[in-house]
C-alpha cells in the first residue's frame, strides 16, 4: 500500500459520505473537504491548465506570435517555478513534485530546469 492508495481510499470515502447527505449540506462539505475530493489526475490538470496560462500570459508579455498548431507559442518559454508552486498553493495544491515528473508535463513540452528554478516550455514543432 503507498500513499495513493491511501489517498484514493480517503477520496472514495469522503465523497461517499458526502453524496448521502442533504442538498444543503453537500455544498459546505464539498467545499470544506475539496482537497480530498481532488484526487491526483484532477489536480494534474488543473495544473496543466494553470501552467499554460502562465505560458501564455509570458509569451503575450514577451511578444511571441502565436500559432494555429496544438501547441500555442513557438520557441522557449520560461516560466518561473516559485511563481508556478504560488498559483498552485492558491488552488490548495501545496505539493507540485509528483506533477514535475508526471507523463502529463512532459507530454505538453515541459521541462524542468532546477540550476535556475525555471519550467521551460518548448514547442518542438520546429
């Protein structure tokens, strides 16, 4: 058993009880026990998703054009990593490690350079 499967198992748990309750009372334990209820790949995403608008809020600040492909910018992007783990403590995703190294990161052209503390997004499409 490792800490997934714990991790799983409180979620199972925790959103079971909550779907037995009353409308009123869901909302509060919803909100109340959020971070349980996101389980790894849902906090994957919403990372993702928060990792790309810091890409792309860069790219527009540094001028790159964008293109029509998949992949938004051309290039390099670097995004820092302090600025990255802040958004995701916003989202009371405290621990990003597991992330950095996930199939999902790498997939959507993310590097980790840790020397300067920066993720580095390249569009390889060149």
């Amino acid at each position: 058993v490792n800490s997934d499967d714990v991790d799983l198992a409180i979620s199972v748990m925790v959103d079971s009880f909550i779907s037995t309750q009353k409308f009123s009372v869901k909302r509060v334990l919803q909100k109340h026990f959020r971070s349980y209820l996101n389980f790894k790949k849902d906090s994957f995403q919403l990372l993702l998703f928060t990792l790309n608008e810091l890409v792309r809020e860069k790219a527009n600040f540094l001028g790159l054009p964008e293109s029509d492909d998949i992949d938004p910018y051309e290039g390099r992007v670097e995004v820092s990593m302090d600025d990255f783990e802040d958004k995701a403590r916003e989202l009371e995703i405290p621990e990003v490690t597991d992330f950095y190294s996930s199939n999902v990161f790498r997939s959507n052209h993310f590097t980790l350079d840790q020397k300067n503390k920066l993720i580095v997004f390249r569009n390889n499409r060149r």
